[in-house]
C-alpha cells in the first residue's frame, strides 16, 4: 500500500476520500517506518547474554539457540515474538538473518507476509567450525537456498537475501555456491558478517591465506556487490572501503552490539568520507545487540561518534534509520520517505510516553532538539512506564505506533515532509492492535481523535513546529553532503 499524498493538512483535507476519517496523533512525531539492516531474529530470546566476545559467544549462546530451530514450532513461536517486538519498536523493514533450517525461513516470512510487511531475510549457511546439527553441504545449501528463493523471492512484499553466516563457518566451496545462487536469480540480496571482532580477524587470515583480507574472501566468491550488506566493518582498511564504495556493497553500523560484544568503534564518518561514500545503514544485530529499538541504536550511535570525537545530528541520525537504511537496501525509491508512491510503513513516536519525555519535550526549542531527546530518551523507560499503568487500571500509552496502512494527521518527518498530513487507504493501529487484526479497538481508543473536518490541531509545547521548514530545508542539504556522492568535486579518492 502506498502513500496517495503528503503535505499539509490543510491543503489535503478536501481529498480525502469519503468514508475515510483521519485520525490525528497529538503530541507525536510521524516518521517513516525504522529499517533495521542486519538483525538475528533467531536471537530475539537470548539478549543479554553475559561476559563473551564474539567468537566465545557464538559457540556458548549462539548456536545452542539455533540448533532449537529444527522444530517448526519453535521457530513459529519466535517469529511471532520477533514480528511483534519489531513493530513495536517502530520497525517496519529488516535485514533478517534465519538459521539453517528451511522452515525457520519459512516461520518468518509467513509472519511477514501476515503483517504485510516488506523484509529482507534468508537461510543461514554454514559447512565448518559450528555443532554437527547447524552444517551442510555446499550443494545441500544451494539446493535448499533455490527452493526458498523459489517459494517466497518478490513474493509480495518478501525479498530473499542469500545468507553465510561468516568466513570462519564458510568453506571456499560454501561461498561460491553462495555466489552461484546470486548469479542464477535476479536482484537477490546477500548478507554477512565483516571485519567486527580482531581474532576473527586472525582466524580468517589462517583460513584464506590465499586471500588479501577479509573483504576479499567474500570478493573472490562474487559476493561484493550492489544489495550486499555486511555486517560491522569495523575493522575495515582503506582498501576494503574503496572496495565497498565501487561495489556498492553497505555496511550495517551496529554500535549496541558493537559496545556490547566489545568489538570496536564503528569509523562512520569515515566510512562516508565524500571522496569514496560507503551506503551505511543502521543495524540492531539482536541477539548481541541490546535492543530492537531504532532510537536505542541512534542513541548508542550518536556515543560512538562522541568517543571518536564527532557529533552525530538528529538530522543525520533519523536519515540513517529510514531513507539511508532504504538507501543501503536499494529500495530508497520505495522506501525511508513520506511521500507520495512511497510506502505507507509509518511509525508514530509519542513525545510524552513518560513522565521523563514529557517534562524533557516541554522545553525543546526546535525540531531537531526534539529528535535528539527522542533518540536520546524515546525508549528509556517504557516497561516501568506499562507496568505503573496496568497497575493503576489506567491503559497505558504506547510510545511507538506502526503501520503498513496508515490514515494520520500529524507533525511529519521525512526526507522533506515536515509539517502536515500523511493518508493512505486504511487505518494506522498501535503494534498490539495490528497484531491483534483489530480495527474497532483502533476506532473506540480515546487516545486519537477523529478529525474530519478540521485543520489538525497542535498540542507540543515548545517552538519546534515553527522550525520545521528551516528543518526541512536544512535536511536538503544535508542529505547530499553526508550521504550522497553525488557528482560535486570532492577531491580525489585516497586509493
Ligand atoms: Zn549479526
């Protein structure tokens, strides 16, 4: 479903089709829907794992919780835990890794198409240095690979991403059936993992000793490519970048893993330095990430930088979660915006979820103020916030609200829609209430008033709406000189 129109919502206030009755959202920001580039959603039930770096931790947390994945049961049970906590947190597309098993893609996708959303996902592959249960051969791996690319690849809104876990688990033979599959179908995607931890690092080196670095491992497969998004990059050369930047291969910035795992600090204004730009998207990598939350992850991002010494801007921060994650997938023409064509994947922050949010929101003096809270603070405390309200007998408020079919009439964001109104045929829900496939819960819930015939009203205190041109002409500029090459004289490229 797509947007029909975006843009104030006294100039579109007459189009709205009969029947159809906007719902405002006061005191709320509407974005488009978060993209996560690279998460696990295997994973969701073991966050938090205590005391391992990445190799220690695959082998002690990791593959036990995959191997759970042969009972189709199972897996069904945590695609619907995953779907639900994503939507939740205001994401409405993702880079998805599965497990080896057939029917853990099978799980997802099956959810993913009954929440009618737009994914990204695949089947592990591994045939070395992980338990028996989790390896196969490279042809079993192909032939396997080829069904699912066979049963859900452009199936509606499902994309398939061909998936090797990593070098370490991947023999020569693995990853060329890997770029085998890429080659045989049209307009796949491929994921994994690069360059995140310094022993992997080393154990690569003494696997490919042939090879000339990490990168080149997957290059030499032909798995460095346009839809290619590895994941972390940290510890990347500048060779390697250059390679990502003519490829056009991305990389998955994922700073709570990253912080978590104790993996490094992802270089991010280098990796988009203007002479050879690098698409970068935002990643959770749950399980070693500690949230599915978008702003958490904006939130971790922007301290990453800090420590490097630059500033990550509420500007450049809802960019990367939205129209660069779109970019970095190669779907920004469908995508990451609020605009007409554009898909109806909205999600709705709350800027008064919390006591906390509240009182901080009261006094912001622009719009990008008001981001930078919300990423800072958006997600803090929203479980005591739930649990104070059901034991008060009062419905708590949900602080993010998504859809992938929304009538609102709110403040907006996006690339350069601001301030206005955003419908499409259909109605937005709270996460619950999607899940829950309840419409008339939606209409009777005092929270969103019905505004048919009048301007959309503002209730946020503090002299952000007022900004939001200068914002959004601001974000204009922005866009092309921190995440676009574009064809401006930027100097020569330092390889
Ligand atoms: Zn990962």
């Amino acid at each position: 479903m797509k947007h029909d129109a975006a843009g104030p919502y006294a100039t579109l206030r007459s189009a709205v089709p009969d029947g159809v009755t906007p719902t405002e959202y006061r005191d709320a920001v509407i974005t488009a829907g978060f993209i996560d580039t690279h998460v696990h959603y295997p994973q969701v039930k073991m966050i938090g794992a205590y005391g391992a770096q990445l190799l220690e931790w695959l082998d002690r947390y990791t593959f036990p919780t995959e191997l759970k994945f042969a009972d189709r049961d199972y897996a069904a049970a945590a695609a619907q835990l995953f779907m639900r906590e994503l939507l939740r947190a205001g994401t409405t597309t993702a880079a998805v890794y599965c497990t080896v098993h057939p029917q853990s893609v099978d799980a997802f996708f099956a959810e993913s198409v009954r929440y009618g959303t737009c994914m990204v996902a695949g089947k592990v592959l591994m045939d070395r240095n992980a338990p028996s249960g989790l390896l196969e051969p490279p042809q079993t791996a192909y032939d396997e690979s080829a069904r699912l690319i066979e049963r859900w690849h452009k199936k509606g809104r499902q994309l398939y991403c061909v998936t090797p876990r990593f070098a370490p688990t991947s023999t020569e033979g693995l990853l060329d059936a890997a770029g085998s599959l890429l080659r045989a179908h049209d307009g796949l995607y491929l994921q994994t993992h690069l360059s995140e931890n310094l022993a992997e690092i080393e154990w690569v080196r003494s696997l490919f000793p042939a090879r000339a670095g990490y990168l080149d491992v997957y290059a030499h497969a032909g798995l460095a490519s346009a839809r290619s998004v590895f994941g972390h990059g940290i510890h990347l050369s500048e060779q390697e970048l250059c390679t990502c930047h003519a490829t056009g291969a991305a990389l998955s910035h994922c700073p709570t893993s990253n912080l978590f795992l104790g993996s490094g600090l992802f270089r991010l204004f280098d990796v988009l330095d203007p002479r050879r730009p690098v698409r970068v998207g935002l990643g959770t990598d749950v399980g070693a990430g500690t949230s599915l939350s978008q702003l958490s992850t904006l939130g971790e991002a922007y301290k990453v930088a800090a420590l490097q010494g630059h500033k990550l801007g509420a500007i450049q921060a809802f960019y990367l979660a939205t129209l660069g994650g779109a970019r970095s997938l190669y779907l920004d023409g469908r995508l990451g915006r609020l605009a007409p064509g554009y898909a109806a994947d909205v999600a709705v922050l709350d800027a008064r979820a919390t006591p906390l949010l509240t009182a901080r929101t009261a006094h912001c003096g622009s719009l990008e103020d008001l981001l930078f809270v919300l990423m800072t603070l958006g997600d803090e405390p929203g479980g005591a916030r739930d649990l104070r309200g059901r034991a008060q007998g009062v419905r708590p408020r949900r602080r993010v609200l998504v859809s992938c079919s929304a009538v609102c009439v709110a403040e907006t964001w996006g690339a350069d829609s601001i301030t206005g109104a955003v419908w499409c045929p259909g109605r937005l829900m709270t996460a619950e209430q999607h899940h829950n496939g309840s419409l008339a819960e939606h209409q009777r819930d005092r929270r969103h008033r019905s505004v048919p015939t009048s301007d959309a009203g503002h209730s946020l205190p503090g002299s952000w709406k007022a900004d939001a041109a200068s914002v959004a002409a601001r974000i204009r500029q922005a866009i092309p000189r921190y995440f676009a090459s574009g064809s401006r004289d930027v100097g020569s490229p330092p390889c």
